[in-house]
C-alpha cells in the first residue's frame, strides 16, 4: 500500500484538510511537514492505571499538532516548528518501538500522532516484521478524520482519545476553533463501529475505547451534555476517565477550579446516568507541573524513564 500518498502529497489527515503538499516540504496548521519529528519517548507512570503496567506505558510523544488548545500543557512541542523535537526515519522509530519492548513497556502509547500517521503504519510494520508484539494505545485530542483513522486502525488496540466538547462555543474558546465540536461525535461513532466493546484482558491491559474529558470551570453545562451523550450512545461501548485537574502553562488560559461543590454535582450525574465503567480523577489529585521537554526527563523524577536509545539518538541529532 502506497501509504505516503494517501496521506503527505496533499494532506486532508486531520479536519483542518489543508491539502498541502508535506513531502514537499509544505506545513498545513499542525505545523509539520512529511518528516516525522519526535519530542521524547520513555516510559510514563502517569496514564490509567490498566496501561502503566509493572514499568510504565512507553509513551512517543510526537511533535506538532493540528490543534491549538488554549490550554495546552505540551505547547513547547506541539506549537509550530517546535525547536525540542528530532528528526526520525520510519526506520529508527521501529527500531525505537523494539526499544521499548526490550525495556519492558507495557504498551506503545503513541501521543498526538494524528499529523504523522502514515510514517507510524510504516514504522509499526517493520518493527513488527521484526518481532514487536506490544499492545498498540492511540493517544489522541479527537480532532481526527475517519479517514486517517481508517488507515492507523488495523495497529490499534486501543483509543485513549479526548471529547474535549461537543459545544460549539467551548471548542472556539479552548480548542481554537468550531471544527472540533462538529467532527467529534463522528470520529467516536467510527471507532465504536470498529470497537464495540472495551474490557481488560487478564494481562490487566484494557482493551477498545477510553474517552477522555477534562472538565472546563465555567462549562459545566457543557459537561452536562458531553456526559449525557456519553451515557446515551457510548457508554456500552466504551470506558470514561474524567479529569477535573490540569495546570495550565503559565501566561495562557486561566482555566479556574472545579468547587468541591461542582465535582459532588458531578459524582451524583454520574450515578443518576449510570457510568461505571472508567476513571475519574479526584480534586484532591492536582499536580502542578507542566512537563519541560527540554529535558531529558521531562516530567517529576520517579514518573517517567527516558528511552535510553532515543536519548542516544537525540544526542546524536544535536
Ligand atoms: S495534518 Fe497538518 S497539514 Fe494535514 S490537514 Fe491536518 S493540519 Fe493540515
């Protein structure tokens, strides 16, 4: 299959549909061009529980990003020409995926991949051609294309994938634009119709459709909606992890906090819809620290493990 084409010559990959030519070195919004660039990868403590395993998901976090959230904790990477990230062949990202595998990740977590899937189907192919059996976990804002989920779908094992909204005026205020509201709900009906069912395998890894929701202070009504759609639709078919914490970086968006109040109105519209399955972060959980890229490990020590073959690399690119 001559993936490069249905994807980098003129790249609809995400719902921005730029039409750009990528392998001529043209950049549509995500800001990244047909050669695919890598920030960090390591293992990461810090996914749901059923994906960190004894020793941490292995996480590849991709530079560049279609979206341009207000909010966005990863800007130093995913902001246009991120000067953090590193070039890398679909050759050394299979060699880097065996990496992973050698060090005991319990999964490949590929985050914010949507820009560079062609290059990660290649690199997943030959890196199973060569023996790479880890579970597949697609880490993603939403802001997606039925598409090029189409493509990346047969790798995937499971979806850890955003609902950020379904409002229109909350995805122009956080997510930078309408687009997002109107595509999403056909993004998750794709992955339901490939995903019917989401359940942990007794390796303990959870297998199908995690939706992700950070609630917005000030949008709880907005919340509302996503939830009671969730309940309506998707819930049979997939887990919820609800996030009510977040630091942003300093000098964007002040998102505000969630009162005790508004997370126990929360808790009791989770029991009123029945969602039982899932993760919901408490008030208590926040973490204030944004990771620093420019490091090699860029979150808190004891919370994740750079890839020592991907350090090498990236010292090597410098
Ligand atoms: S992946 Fe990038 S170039 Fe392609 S349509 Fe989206 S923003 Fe535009």
């Amino acid at each position: 299959m001559e993936i490069d084409n249905i994807g980098y010559f003129s790249c609809a990959l995400c719902p921005h549909k730029c039409l750009v030519n990528r392998q001529k070195g043209q950049r549509g919004i995500c800001g990244e061009s047909a050669q695919m660039r890598i920030a960090w990868i390591g293992l990461h403590q810090g996914e749901e529980p059923p994906f960190v395993g004894d020793k941490g998901s292995g996480t590849i976090f991709f530079t560049g990003c279609p979206l341009h959230c207000a909010y966005c904790q990863n800007c130093q990477i995913s902001q246009q020409k991120s000067p953090t990230g590193i070039n890398v062949t679909v050759e050394e990202l299979a060699s880097l995926l065996l990496d992973l595998q050698y060090e005991g990740a319990a999964n490949a977590n590929l985050v914010t991949g949507t820009h560079f899937i062609p290059s990660i189907i290649e690199a997943l192919q030959l890196a199973q051609r060569d023996g790479f059996t880890l579970p597949v976990v697609w880490n993603s804002s939403g802001f997606e294309t039925v598409g090029g989920l189409s493509l990346i779908d047969p790798y995937i094992d499971t979806y850890l994938i955003d609902v950020k909204t379904l409002d229109e005026q909350v995805a122009a205020k956080f997510c930078g634009n309408v687009l997002y509201a109107n595509n999403i709900r056909a993004v998750i009906a794709f992955l339901v119709h490939q995903h019917r069912q989401t359940f942990l395998e007794s390796s303990g890894f959870l297998r199908g459709i995690v939706i992700r929701h950070l609630v917005f202070p000030g949008t709880l009504a907005a919340t509302e909606e996503f939830l009671r759609w969730f309940a309506k639709d998707i819930k049979v078919h997939a887990w919820l992890s609800l996030m009510v914490q977040f630091v942003p970086p300093t000098g964007s968006i002040d998102l505000g906090e969630i009162s005790s109040q508004e997370y126990d109105d929360l808790v009791m519209l989770l029991s009123e819809l029945e969602i039982e399955e899932g993760f919901m972060q408490e008030l208590a959980d926040n973490i204030p620290w944004i990771p620093d890229f420019t490091r090699d490990n860029p979150f808190p020590a004891g919370f994740a493990t750079p890839l020592p073959a991907f350090l090498e690399l990236r010292n090597s690119r410098r």
